[in-house]
C-alpha cells in the first residue's frame, strides 16, 4: 500500500500545563497548541534557569486524573510564550 499526496497535521489544543526538570517545576503554562511535533503555550510562571536545563518533560492533565507526559527538546521562551518539540517516545 502506498500514500501519496497532500500530509496532514494534527492540531490540538488545550488550557493547561506544566513542564517539569525531574520533579522540580521549571514552567506553569497557560493555553497551549500541539502542531505536527512542535509545541507552543503561553507562560504562566517560569524558572529561568530550570527550563533551560534538560531533560524537560511536559504534563498534562487529563480528565480522567491521569497525565499525559512527553519529553520536551529544544525550548525557548519568548515574549510570554515558550516553544519547543516534542520528543519521539522511548520504547
């Protein structure tokens, strides 16, 4: 089977999160984007120096009580938002 054509790109969106260095708050952010692997929020609260620190990984909570959990690579903050990739998952 082959697929040509156009790609398409998951966006999805949220109201809330925070990125973590360990178990060390390095961010609270407020609405966020997901596009394709990129990750984009506004910035609630930020620590500068953790969240230039690695490794970073971004929880979000869900409604059921759980997190989403992803690592998060080549962040920046900037003008009231922080941006960086979401890294692929280790298996």
């Amino acid at each position: 089977m082959a697929i040509s054509g156009q790609s398409h790109r998951i966006r999805i969106s949220g109201v809330a999160a925070v990125v973590r260095l360990g178990y060390q708050k390095a961010a609270t952010l407020g609405a966020w984007t997901v596009e394709g692997d990129m990750f984009a929020a506004e910035v609630v609260d930020v620590d500068g120096f953790r969240i230039t620190q690695a490794p970073l990984t971004l929880y979000i909570h869900n409604k059921d009580g759980t997190d989403t959990r992803r690592q998060l690579g080549d962040v920046s903050v900037s003008q009231g938002r922080l941006y960086g990739r979401l890294l692929p998952r280790q298996v």
